[in-house]
C-alpha cells in the first residue's frame, strides 16, 4: 500500500472468540484499516461474525482469501496447532502478516516462520502482544526511559483470570502445553518486561500449584534485576506491574483507567496527604475514563493501538515494534521457565538466541 492512500486492506483467518470480542471490536476504531474479508471453517460462526462486523467476502477456506490480490494484510487468530501453517501460507502469498503471539512449544517451527520471513519482500509482520500496547505501560516506559525511578531493584508483576484456552481443555495435560497458564498469560508479561527495561531475562526459577493453575517465577533480567511474576488462572482478576527503583515506585494497574501510581521514595502508601493527592487525580481522569469505557475500555483499545501500529508500518514500509523476534524473545523465557519447572532447579536462557533481527 502506497504513503497516503485510503486504508489498509484486511481479511481475517479465524472467526473465534477473541476475532469477535477483541480483534474486530478494536479494528471498527481504525481509520487506516479495513476489514474485507472474513475465513472460518465453521459456516455458523463465519456468518454470524461477518453479518454482525458486515464484512462482504466470506470463505470457508483460507486459501481463497489468500487468492485475492485485493487483500494486502491477513490477521491470522486460529487454535495453536494450525496457527504456524497459516502463517507460512500467508507470507508466501506475499501479504503482510498480523499473527497472535507464539502458539508453539518449539522454538525451531517458531525460527522456520522467521527464517521466511527474512525472505520477504517488504512484508510486515507484528505479532499480537496486546500488553505492550497498553496505555499505562507507554506512559511506564517514558518514565523508566527518562530515569525518574533511578536506578532500578525489583518488579513484581501479577496477571490472574479467566484463561481464554480453559474452554478449550481436553485433558489435563492441556494446562502443561500452550493452553496453560504459564504460555497463556507468561507470554504477555515476558514480552512487557523487555518493552519496559529493554533489556533481556537471563535466568528463570518457576514452581507451580500441583494442578498447575498458578505459576511462580523469579527471574533475573541482564542488568541484574530480579522480577518475580504470578500468573494463576480462575475468576479474580488482575493485571498489574510494580517497578521499584531507588528514586521511586510505580504501580501500573491494566484495568484501571487510573491505574498509574508514581511514589516518590519519602512516600508512604498510606499517607493521607499523598492519598488525596491520588483521589483529586482520579477524579480529573474520570471523564477520559469514563469516554474510554464505552469504546470497550483500555483493554481493547490495546488492540486498537496495536492494529493501528500494524497498518502505520505497512504504510510506512516501516519495522513494527512487535514482530516475530520479540514473539520469540517472550516464548523463549515461557519454555525456560517450564523447563525449570521440571527440573526443579534455575535455568539460565542463552542472550544470543534473543537477538536475531
Ligand atoms: N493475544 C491474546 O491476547 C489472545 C487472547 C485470547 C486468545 N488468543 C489466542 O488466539 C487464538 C484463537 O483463540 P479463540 O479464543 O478465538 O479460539 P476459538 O476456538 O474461539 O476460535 C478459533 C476459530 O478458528 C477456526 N478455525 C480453525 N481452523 C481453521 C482453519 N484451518 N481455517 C479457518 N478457520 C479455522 C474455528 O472454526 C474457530 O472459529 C488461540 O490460539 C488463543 O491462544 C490470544
């Protein structure tokens, strides 16, 4: 697509869940973008998507939107074990490529896909890792990338809910392959650390519950700081990063849309004085939140931005900030840490794998 003209021309492999609840609610926000066809091969949920998204072109295989030389970008949202074969089929048509993060268990089917893509011509490839692309953790990252927490010690982070793939368990060793929660929800926070430190996890010690429902897992980044993160699966949720530094903390909470905390070194989180101050804060950001909750929330509106991002870099023939590499990068420290669960023991992961481009 050439600088300046109207939008991007879409089509969509996959008419599950998160195509209808997440991916299209957030693209109907995306001037750039537009959705012409639909490939599903359940007739049921193909109709229904495509009449309640009004997309025109319909297909019940893949391969006949592929065949359209009108569609210039193809989001692929498929279950994990025909995702990778989509996406090669996708590159070779020569469209660009907007994947979900890495449903693999095998780094080497992962590098096969990236070796491709190094063979493509001017195709862009973003993978959907939605946190990155969060509101608040922008706003973290300017912070941490001017220095206003000094020199940093520790991040806690904490991601619980509803495991997406739960619907899907056929057995219980689901929750050991990339269904459980350690791949589902690990994958995202691994991909958060780097995009906010810029730097690489070195080494990975993870234990979980017996059912392995709930993961642990201490790490330590290249630079020294450790991070311990929890991901558990169930009803209550939460999504939140806690970055500590000598010059001060920062709380960023996913669903709230004042979910920012900065606090200074001399603060107490108690403190009444610094608690109003937050209160007053809050209610200036009511409005904005309120006006984003009914455009779906900061959540969807994640997306929203990492589809935008997508069609800005095929307009600019420009590197998308989340590609294969950085998919591979987080699913590089899920496997160290499930293999550290096995062993019992830390497992240190290699820095040179993580810097392929
Ligand atoms: N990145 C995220 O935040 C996030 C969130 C939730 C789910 N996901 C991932 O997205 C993927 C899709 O999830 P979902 O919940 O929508 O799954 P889902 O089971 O609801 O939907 C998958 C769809 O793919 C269709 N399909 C299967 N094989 C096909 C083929 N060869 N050609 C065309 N259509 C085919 C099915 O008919 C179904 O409609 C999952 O693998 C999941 O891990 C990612």
């Amino acid at each position: 697509m050439s600088k300046g003209s109207a939008s991007v021309k879409l089509g969509i492999v996959g008419c599950g869940w998160v195509t209808e609840t997440l991916h299209l609610p957030a693209l109907r926000g995306v001037r750039t973008a537009n959705v012409v066809a639909l490939a599903d091969g359940d007739p049921v949920r193909l109709k229904r998507v495509g009449e309640l998204f009004r997309v025109p072109q319909r297909h019940a295989d893949f391969r006949a939107l592929l065949d359209d030389p009108t569609i210039e970008a193809v989001g692929v949202w498929l279950p994990a074990d025909r995702q990778v074969e989509v996406a090669q089929a996708v590159l070779a048509a020569g469209k660009h490529l907007f994947i979900d993060k890495p449903l693999v268990f095998d780094l080497k089917v992962w590098d096969r896909l990236i070796e491709q893509a190094a063979q493509a011509n001017r195709q862009v490839m973003v993978v959907g890792l939605p946190r990155r692309w969060h509101r608040l953790m922008y706003r973290a990252r300017g912070v941490i990338q001017q220095e206003q927490l000094g020199k940093l010690q520790l991040i806690r982070t904490v991601l619980t809910g509803r495991n997406p793939e739960r619907r899907t368990f056929h057995e219980e060793g689901d929750r050991r392959a990339v269904k459980g929660v350690l791949y589902q929800f690990g994958v995202h926070h691994f991909d958060v650390l780097h995009m906010l430190l810029q730097r690489d996890v070195e080494e990975v010690f993870a234990s979980s519950s017996a059912d392995r429902s709930t993961v642990n897992v201490a790490a330590r980044m290249s630079d020294g700081v450790t991070v311990s993160s929890a991901f558990s699966e169930g009803e209550s949720r939460n999504d939140e990063v806690e970055i500590y530094g000598q010059a001060g903390c920062l709380k960023i909470s996913c669903y709230r849309f004042d979910g920012f905390e900065y606090y200074p070194p001399s603060a107490h989180p108690g403190d009444m004085k610094f608690r109003a101050r937050q209160a007053v804060q809050s209610l200036k950001e009511l409005p904005h939140g309120l006006l984003r909750m009914r455009r779906g929330g900061d959540f969807i509106d994640s997306y929203r931005v990492g589809w935008q991002h997508c069609a800005d870099a095929i307009r600019d023939n420009a590197r998308p900030d989340c590609t294969l590499v950085e998919g591979r990068r987080a699913l590089q420290v899920v496997m160290a840490a499930k293999e550290s669960m096995e062993l019992g023991r830390p497992v240190k992961i290699a820095p040179a794998s993580c810097d392929r481009s």
